[in-house]
C-alpha cells in the first residue's frame, strides 16, 4: 500500500499543475483555495480519501500498487458500498496519478469561502462516508475491507433508522444524528 503522506504530495501535485496548465483563467475557479489532498487512507485495498480543488471537490479511489485499473474504461461508471450508503464513481485517468474512480461532491466550489472551512467539510464527509460519526471511531477504525469484518451489534434503533442519502451526507445530516 503507498503511504498516505506519499500518495497526498503526489496527488496534490498533480491537480497543482492541472490548475496551472488547464483551469488557470477559468471562471469555475475559487481564488480562496488551494488543491489539498484529505484524509486519504485504506479502503477495501485501495486507498481513499477527498480531493480538493479550487473547482471540485471529491471522493478518489486510488487502485492499491500493482493492481491494473486498465480494463476499466475511462468515464464508466463504477459503484461501491459504503457503510452509509452505495455511491457511483467515475473512471478517469491524469498524468502523474493513472487510473482513479471519482465520485464528485461539489463543483464549482463557488459556495466555500476559505481553505480551512472547506477541509473541515472534506474531512466531516469522509467521516460520514464510512460511518465514523454514526458508530463511533472504534466500530470505523478498519475501512480497509481486510481483516476483522465482524459489524458491532446494532442497536433496535440503528435498525430503523433509514440509510444516509448522498444528499444527507452532503448536507452534513449525519452529525445531527444519534
């Protein structure tokens, strides 16, 4: 597995010279903010976390090292299960990063005002993607898909309650949950 320091320099990198060489002059663009890789981490293999841009921002799948993504077609559509909900990535390929899956949150970015703020967003969404807020860190503490996937006992509540939309999570409903 590549590091996650390793794998955020490089990708925020990469989107730093796509800024420079394709979004400069751009009306999309937010001046406010700056490209920052967040929270990236295992997940099923692979790794995952949230890129921000001063034009999106998104959940990435990055395939583990020596797996070959290249049967996938750029722009098809791939679906993963997470802990609250099924969410539908994109295929798409950069130089300097490869292949990855793209699962866009917001674009433009127009509504964010500072860098802090919009992190702060990244970070509370990868949280609620994998159910940090709803089970509590030590029920989330292994995402990555290998080893114990024993699922702590749901309480009759948690059973009736009904799943997170994509929407939900966006709007930060989780945290208001119990």
């Amino acid at each position: 597995m590549i590091r996650a320091d390793y794998l955020s320099q490089g990708l925020e990198r990469a989107f730093s010279r796509i800024q420079q060489a394709r979004m400069r002059h751009m009306p999309v663009i937010n001046d406010d903010l700056r490209v920052k890789a967040v929270g990236f981490r295992p997940w099923q293999g692979h790794s995952l976390g949230v890129m921000v841009t001063p034009w999106f921002m998104g959940l990435m799948l990055i395939p583990r090292e020596g797996d070959d993504w290249s049967r996938l077609q750029l722009g098809e559509k791939c679906i993963h299960e997470f802990p609250t909900g099924v969410y539908e990535f994109t295929v798409a390929e950069e130089d300097g990063i490869g292949r990855y899956q793209m699962c866009t949150l917001f674009s433009p970015m127009a509504r964010f005002t500072d860098q802090e703020t919009t992190v702060a967003t990244a970070e509370a969404v990868l949280r609620g993607l994998i159910g940090e807020e709803r089970r509590g860190s030590a029920a989330a503490t292994d995402i990555s898909g290998e080893g114990n996937t024993t699922e702590p006992a749901a309480s009759p509540q948690r059973l009736e309650e009904r799943p997170l939309s994509r929407r939900d999570l966006l709007r930060g409903r989780f945290l208001r949950r119990s």
